[in-house]
C-alpha cells in the first residue's frame, strides 16, 4: 500500500474480515491488523447466518461451499409438555430459513478475499490511521487500555458443543428441544441437505456441563440420543467437545477518540461491542 491506511482494524475474524472487505471495496486504505497463527484446539463452531448475511458475503466472494453451508429447509422445536412449533421454507416461500455455516470455512474463505485485495494490507501490529475500529472480539486488550466498561451478565448455564454423524440423514432440519429441567438442545444440519453431520448446541446447568464433557464417549453418545429422541437414529461424536459459559455483555461506549489524539478516533465493533453469547474461548 503505497499511500497510509485510512482506517486500521485491530482482530482479523470473521467481522475484521469483513470490515475490511467491505472498506476496500468503497476505495478504503485499510490496514488489518492479524496476530500470528497459533496452532489451537479443533474449531467446533457453526453459526446460524440469515439470507442478508449470505447476500453480504456472496458479494464479497466469501460465501462457503454448498458442502460447509447448509440451508435450513425446516425447524423442528419440541416443547416440555409434547407441544411442537414447526416452521417451514417452503411455506415462507424462501430458499431458506437460514444456513448453518461451519465457521473454520468461513474463516478461510474470508482469508482468501482478503490476500486478493490491494487496498488491505495485513499487519502484524497496530498502525495510525484516522479512525481504529476494534474487532478484538470479548477478549479485547484494546477496548480495556480504552478504559471503556464491559459489564457482563452471566447466566446459569453453560453451552456444551460438539459434531456428530447421524445416523440417517438430516434432511436440512434443524431440531431443538426444552426440557422440564431448563435444558435446551439443538441438533443444526451440516454438510449439505441430505448430509448426516450435525452440530450440537446443548445449553444445559453449569453444575452439569463438567460432568457432560467428562463422560466417555460411548456414554455421550447414549446420553445425546437419549435426549433427541431418536429423531435421528444414533449419534456419534466426531470431534471434541467444548463448553462456554452463557452470558450477556455490552460496552458502555462504542465510540470516542483516541487518548491524547484528538484527531483520531476509535469504534468498537462485534464482540467488542456487545455480545449475547458464550464468553469463552473456543474449543
């Protein structure tokens, strides 16, 4: 980038990605600022993403292949006293309720479009530019060094989460059931329409969740198809399991300028911002 960016972006997930692509594309300097890649745990995540979300990311070039986004054709939700609520594509007249993306896909196809773009030049560290935006996610040195207030709400329950093979298909559904005992689990279709890989997003006590991640595996099993009621025949884990604490949180600024440099300014953005999901790392 010959000229000084225009705006630097500290974090470089899925929405400092997009950030970026989306300045670029408006002519937009941009410095993306990325931290070096460490080799973690197995990335177990899937996000719900609407038809706006998808028609963003097309435009950008960034839409994962039909293998790692699945359209949802129905939902299935299963009430604690045997009531059902369904709701159908077909009947909305959609393509889709919604699609069920694996996010380490997403992630790199974001990283792609991002290399193929002049106006992003990726840094290892933060550099001045008119206006920061930070995209550092929950975690964020930055908004802390800001010395903005990040008020967290916790909840009782944790989210445990993992991938499974089905043992029949799927058929683009995505179930879910509450329990009497304040449980929730989903069942989110992966691996295309008619594919048999789903992820699970079980919200459960957090006095229980330790006990869930510590069974064996054929344990788990048993314990997973038990509370789906068989909808899909047996299940079988296929990945590792992880569990982050539900919460709520939210900044009480998004906006200011930086300390001692009136004449620069710094956003929050994502997570940094405000965020109504699990608060810790990955798995």
């Amino acid at each position: 980038m010959a000229l000084p960016p225009e705006v630097c972006i500290r974090g470089a997930g899925i929405v400092g990605r997009t950030l970026a692509l989306l300045l670029a594309r408006e002519r937009v300097r941009v410095a993306l600022v990325a931290p070096p890649a460490t080799q973690g745990k197995e990335d177990i995540r899937a996000y719900a993403l609407n038809t706006a979300s998808r028609t963003l990311l097309e435009s950008l070039r960034a839409w994962p292949d039909a293998a790692h986004a699945t359209p949802v054709r129905e939902m299935l939700v299963h009430g604690d006293e045997g009531g059902r609520v369904q709701f159908s594509a077909a009947r909305q007249k959609v393509d889709a309720l919604a699609w069920i993306v694996d996010v380490p896909a997403l992630e790199q196809q974001l990283a792609d479009a991002v290399r193929f773009q002049p106006l992003i030049e990726v840094v290892a560290e933060p550099v001045a530019a008119p206006l920061t935006v930070v995209c550092e996610g929950k975690a964020s040195t930055t908004r802390e060094a800001l010395g903005v207030s990040y008020e967290v709400t916790r909840y009782p329950q944790h989210a445990v989460a993992a991938r499974l093979d089905a043992e029949q298909s799927h058929d683009g559904i995505a179930r879910q059931w509450f329990n009497d005992k304040g449980e929730v689990l989903a069942l989110l279709p992966l691996g295309g329409t008619h594919g048999k890989t789903v992820a699970l997003v079980w919200s459960v006590d957090q006095l229980r969740a330790p006990a869930l991640l510590a069974q064996g595996d054929e344990e788990f099993n048993a314990a997973i198809t038990e509370a789906s009621h068989g909808a899909l025949g047996a299940l079988k884990l296929t990945s590792e399991r992880g569990a982050w604490p539900l919460a709520r949180a939210i900044a009480d600024r998004w906006t200011g300028a930086m300390p001692g440099q009136p004449t620069r300014s710094w956003a929050l953005a994502g997570d940094a911002a405000h965020t109504v999901h699990p608060l810790a790392a990955r798995a």
